[in-house]
C-alpha cells in the first residue's frame, strides 16, 4: 500500500530545523528524492510534498516523527493514481 507525505511549516526558522530533521528521517525511504525536498526548501516554501512511501516506511516514519517532534502527514493513495 502507498501513501504520500507532506510536510507543512509555519515559518523560515521552522523551516530550517526540519528540513534537517527530514533529511534524517527518510534518507533510507525507497522512494524518498532529496533533491525535490532540497529544491522546495530553497524555494521558501511552507508545504513540502515529500512523495510516496510504503506502508512499512510509515510506521517507521511515525516513530522517527514523534522521536524527533515533527509531523508528517500522510494519506493513502487510491490504486491507479500513482501519477
């Protein structure tokens, strides 16, 4: 089952603590892309789309989350959706 995180941040400071964070978190996530969460970091955006992840990896997620005091969100992706 697949599943998309997003990330939201309520300012630059914020920003700049979990980018950090989430780099550490999901670097081993199969299909985790540094580079598209480095490039919406850089663009100063507060809604990172942080891509697809596996039912496992969220679990695993979630712990690391709770861990380290920052939230994912995330919803499951209906089968034949995976644009």
């Amino acid at each position: 089952m697949l599943f998309s995180g997003v990330h939201i941040v309520s300012n630059h400071t914020e920003a700049i603590k979990n980018f950090t964070k989430l780099k550490k978190i999901l670097i081993d996530c199969e299909w985790f892309d540094l580079s598209q969460l480095e490039k919406q970091y850089l663009e100063g955006k507060f809604t990172w789309d942080l891509g697809q992840f596996l039912d496992i990896e969220v679990e695993r997620i979630n712990e690391k989350c709770r861990e380290l005091s920052i939230q994912i969100t995330f919803d499951r992706k209906v089968a034949g959706s995976e644009n």
